[in-house]
C-alpha cells in the first residue's frame, strides 16, 4: 500500500462532527465505518507516542542543554553550532575552531548517552511503528469499498485530515473545494429519503 501522509486531529475532530456513520441507506456498520474505527484508534496511539517522545527530549534537554557551542560574536552570524561544518565555515580550522569542535563532540556524546539512558531510542521506534500503523490504517480505509452513501464522507473525511498540514491549508486549493464537496455529500445524506 502507498504511505498516507500523518492525520490532522484537528481537521479529523472538525469533520467528523459532521460526518455521519451511516446513512439512510444502510444502518449497520460498513467496512469504510469498522476502518475507521481502527484509523481512529491508530491515531490516538500514535499522538501517544509522540507525546512520550516529546517528553523524554524535553527532560534530556533540560538536563544536558541541547549539543551546540557557542560561537565567537560576529553581526549577523549565527551564536551556536550544532555540527562541525558550521564551526569549520565561520572560523576556518585553526586552534580555537579545533577546541570547539572537540568541545562539540563531547556534548554531542553526553548528549546521546543521555538520551540513550531516558529511552529516546525506544521512544522513536514506538512513534515511528505507530505513525506506520496510522498511515496504513488510513490506506486501508481509503481502498475499502463503499457500501453506503455515508462511506464516501468518511473516506474524505481521512483524505483531507491527511493532506492539510496547517489551519491555512483550509482556505487553498484544492483543500478549501474538497471541504465544500465534503459539506455537500454530508448535507446530501441528512436530506436524502429513506429507501
């Protein structure tokens, strides 16, 4: 299956709302419907995870500052680096730019033991399984076939949580039509007769 970009809760939580699970034309649950449950759940572990992961490198960095050296003052240069290159590029390789990328390494070293201690490798791996997870139950979801008229909203639903990366995606192409399409099928459903 193709990888489904991460889901917005925010776009998922604002859609659902309006997205019924069933609709006059089926009452019980499809395989869009029982997928999204899953989509759902998959979701909720992944922000989980990444929580947890944020949390650890919080705690790590509040402990062990972030693996950078301050750089001699210059206007509009930069004050840290983070990486050997940047202390090369500013101060060539003499013996100050020498000192200071040991000094570097050391932090960076420190810096991984840390984070090793606290669990950040375990973290990564458990969000990066979840994010896999999400993403292949939003591609499943996506390829299920749709039983009722209330499926095609749903499959939107998942299709515009996955591809609005920011609030301001809202209001562009093709976000802003697929939103509008998404308020018509929604609106078609609550309006159609029963059958």
């Amino acid at each position: 299956m193709t990888t489904v970009p991460p889901l917005s809760r925010r776009v998922l939580t604002a859609l659902r709302s309006t997205t019924p699970t069933t609709g006059p034309d089926r009452d019980e649950p499809t395989a869009v419907t029982r997928s999204f449950v899953r989509v759902e759940a998959a979701l909720e572990a992944h922000l989980a995870a990444l929580a947890a992961l944020d949390r650890i490198e919080d705690l790590v960095v509040t402990a062990h500052g972030y693996p950078r050296v301050p750089l001699p003052k210059r206007r509009g240069t930069p004050d840290y680096a983070a990486d050997a290159a940047t202390i090369t590029r500013r101060l060539g390789t003499g013996l100050t730019a020498r000192r200071l990328t040991a000094e570097l390494r050391r932090r960076q070293a420190a810096f991984l033991q840390a984070a090793a201690a606290a669990g950040l490798g375990t973290a990564r791996a458990q969000e990066a399984r979840t994010a896999r997870e999400l993403s292949e139950a939003a591609s499943h979801l996506l390829l299920a076939p749709t039983e009722a008229h209330a499926d095609l909203a749903l499959k939107l639903t998942v299709l515009i949580a996955a591809g609005e990366a920011t609030a301001d995606d809202a209001l562009a192409f093709p976000w802003l039509y697929l939103r509008a399409l998404h308020a018509d099928l929604c609106g078609a459903q609550q309006t159609a007769p029963h059958r």
